[in-house]
C-alpha cells in the first residue's frame, strides 16, 4: 500500500506538472578547438546567436523554442559522423556538417534515415538535383557556382578576353579543396585560360614551394580555396612576393577577418566571393546586440559579432528558421519531423519582402525547387580596406555560367544515381 501511494503521488507530481515542453532540435556540428577552430567559432556562435533571439523576442518559431544541439568534430571527418550518430536519435531535424568531408559521408545516410542535410554552400555541388539528392540542400550557391563567377569577374576586369592568360588554383588538398578542379577546367577550354593546379596539404601553414612557384611563373590571377590557417599564410606569402593583391580572389569560405588580419596592410585589395552582404548596417544586428549580446546570452564571447563567418552562421540558421516555419504552415503543425522538415527546404522561399522582415535586406532572394536544391546560384566579390579593416561589395550579385555549371551538374548526378540504384524523381 506504500508503494502505491508513493506512486500515486509521484504520478499526481507529473501531471501537475504538464506535458513535457516542445522543442526544435536543431544541431551544430561545430569546431571550436583544433586549427581550424579560428574559423569555425565564429560561425557557430552566429549559428547559436540568431536562435537565442529567436527564442528571447518571439518566443520560439511558431510559439515553439529552438534547442541548438552542439557537438564538437575539430574539422575531423571521423568525429563528424560520430557526432551524428550520437545526436540523431534526439529529434534532429537537419544537419549543417560545415565540412566537405563530413557531408560526403552524410550523403548515404540520409537515404536510410531520411535526416536531410544542408550543406550550405558546400560539399557535393551535384546534390543541387533534388531530382536524385532528395534529401541533401546545398543553397544559395555552390562551388561550381562560385568557380564561375569569380572567372566571370577575371573575364570582366580583363576587358571580356581571357585567351591566353595564366590562371592559378591554390586550394586545399581535400575533398573540399577538390570541388572547384572540373569546373576551372571545363571553363579553361571555353574561354582559352591555362590553368594551374597548386595542392596544399592539410592545415596549410608550409606554401614556401607554391608561392616559389607562383613567383616563377607569374600567373595573372590566382583563386584560393582555402580554410583556416592556410587562408592567412597564403595571404602573408602573397604580400611577401608582392603579388597583386586585387588579383588574388578567394572562395566564400576564404574572406573573412581572420583571414586578411594577419597579414596588416599587405592584406590591402584582396577579393573574395560573398553570397551574403557583409557588415552589421542591417536591423537584424541590432536586435541580436539588445536581445542577445547585452542581455548576456551569446554563445560566444560576443567578439566576432558582426564578422563574415559569424554573419554566415546566422545567414544558415536564417534558413533553418524558415524552411521549419514553412513545413510548420504547409502541415498545419508546431512540432514537425525531419521528413516535414525535408518538406520545409525543398519549399523554401525568401523573397527580397522576406529578407525585409527578416531585418536582412539586401540578400539575393532564394527560391528552392524539387529540381533545384542549389538555389539561385549567385555571388558577388567583396574586397578587403586594410584601412578600415571592412570588406566591402564590389559588383553586384551576378549568376554562374549555367550552361558549364548545370552540364557538370547532371553528369555527376547521373553518376551518383547509377552508383546507389536511385530512380530520378519527377518534379514538376
């Protein structure tokens, strides 16, 4: 009879207390220790700021809080997939893996746990089919894209002809690194460039012997894709042979503070492709400082407030945000599943009105198709003031050469499609 008072009154306990409390798990495989934490913590404290705010001045997304799931990988593909396997069972609704290599191992995974993974601006350029990669998003622009739109802006400032000039890749020697090769090439037989390839291995502190050769052979422009601590040394290399510093264009993920600080005024004019404005003009940045950084709730120390890296991770969980408001009206439900959410991303749109709410104008729209998981495919160059230490947009946002891009696009696609036994989807 004890027992079944104590019972009773610990089961009157629970229902005074209610239901247990919905929440959207949103998870953040992040790297804050290793050498390429300098890069990855920004990020992941923008990431974890814009859903702090969320929760502080709406309460939630749809009346339901976000609970940011973070989990360490060092940039290390091995711990990335354990991070996963580790936090999938706890309602993830869809991954950010921030990592190429991570992605790549992610991709299969999705087709048995239909998890959907946004690799941002990332990882496999082929996953824009949604026709074969239904579960994998990698808008608003990927590699390829961005491959092409910084030769379009060598094109341009080279008078529209670049038949016979030297082009040089310096890039990472990773999967990630890899991405842009194909696209430089096919874009090399059209337009009449020679092109260079420059491997730098992993993390990238020694470039002695590509800057040796760079000096050499004095290309007229060279492309990093870089990450990390090899942004920085290529950047101080490249001030130290005195190359042209409005010559040297970098990828999305090689623009940012930490990259050009190092190297003081020798930094001065260096490029970078940007698929989100930089700075902190906007009325978004004002609400993170009064609901989130002076009311003490940052997930950081609030010191990269307003970077590039740290305005990316709140532009990514701008478009978690949306795509699980968008699946929460397209099911008539608050708490929603990772199949919902897959939903929510293939129907994602941000209008310029949308960014306007958002306190984020001037971002390029984005409209997500079943066809088109890639997004609008768009970038612009942004340019480093070592006076100011600002970046600033130089060009507008200009599209990809679609007709090189999507090609290369349905042929790996296909491959990936013959090789896994998948059926193309009809969209319509």
């Amino acid at each position: 009879m004890k027992l079944n008072r104590i019972a009773a009154v610990a089961f009157a306990a629970l229902m005074a207390a209610g239901p247990a409390l919905a929440e959207l798990v949103v998870p953040s495989l992040s790297y804050r220790t290793g050498p390429y934490a300098p890069n990855g913590i920004p990020y992941a404290d923008g990431f974890a700021d814009y859903f702090t705010l969320l929760n502080e001045r709406d309460g939630g997304i749809g009346g339901v809080k976000v609970r940011v799931l973070e989990c360490e990988t060092g940039y290390n593909t091995e711990k990335g997939v354990e991070c996963y396997e580790s936090t999938k069972g706890e309602g993830a609704l869809v991954y950010h893996p921030l990592s190429t290599g991570i992605t790549y191992q992610l991709i299969p995974k999705t087709l048995v746990d239909h998890i959907p993974v946004h690799s941002m601006g990332y990882g496999r350029t082929s996953a824009a089919d949604g026709r074969i990669f239904k579960w994998v998003f990698n808008f608003p622009g990927t590699y390829w894209d961005a491959a092409s739109i910084i030769v379009k802006h060598i094109k341009d400032q080279e008078g529209g002809d670049l038949n016979g000039k030297k082009l040089a890749l310096l890039y990472h020697n990773s999967a990630y690194g890899k991405e842009p090769i194909r696209t430089l090439q096919e874009l090399a037989k059209k337009h009449g460039y020679e092109l260079t390839l420059l491997p730098v291995d992993h993390p990238g502190q020694e470039q002695k012997s590509q800057w040796l050769q760079i000096r050499r052979e004095r290309p007229d422009y060279v492309i990093m894709w870089g990450w990390g601590v090899m942004n920085q040394v290529a950047i101080q290399e490249a001030a130290n042979i005195r190359f042209p510093m409005d010559h040297f264009i970098g990828v999305w993920w090689s623009g940012s503070e930490n990259d050009v600080l190092p190297a003081g005024d020798g930094a001065d004019g260096y490029k970078a492709i940007a698929f989100h404005p930089p700075g902190t003009d906007a009325p978004l940045f004002a609400d993170i400082k009064k609901y989130v950084l002076d009311a003490g709730k940052a997930a950081g120390d609030g010191s990269h407030f307003g970077e590039v890296l740290y305005n990316r991770g709140m532009y990514a969980a701008i478009t978690v945000a949306e795509a699980i408001r968008t699946a929460q009206q397209m099911n008539n439900v608050k708490e929603i599943t990772p199949t919902m959410m897959r939903d929510g991303l293939e129907n994602l749109v941000i209008d310029a009105k949308r960014w306007e709410e958002i306190g984020w104008p001037g971002n390029p729209e984005i409209h997500v198709t079943c066809a088109n998981h890639g997004g609008p495919g768009l970038g612009a160059i942004q340019q480093w003031d070592a006076k100011t230490k600002t970046w600033s947009l130089i060009t507008p946002f200009m599209e990809a050469d679609r007709e090189v891009v999507d090609a290369l696009i349905a042929e790996d696609a296909a491959a990936f499609a013959k090789e896994n036994n998948i059926t193309p989807r009809e969209c319509k």
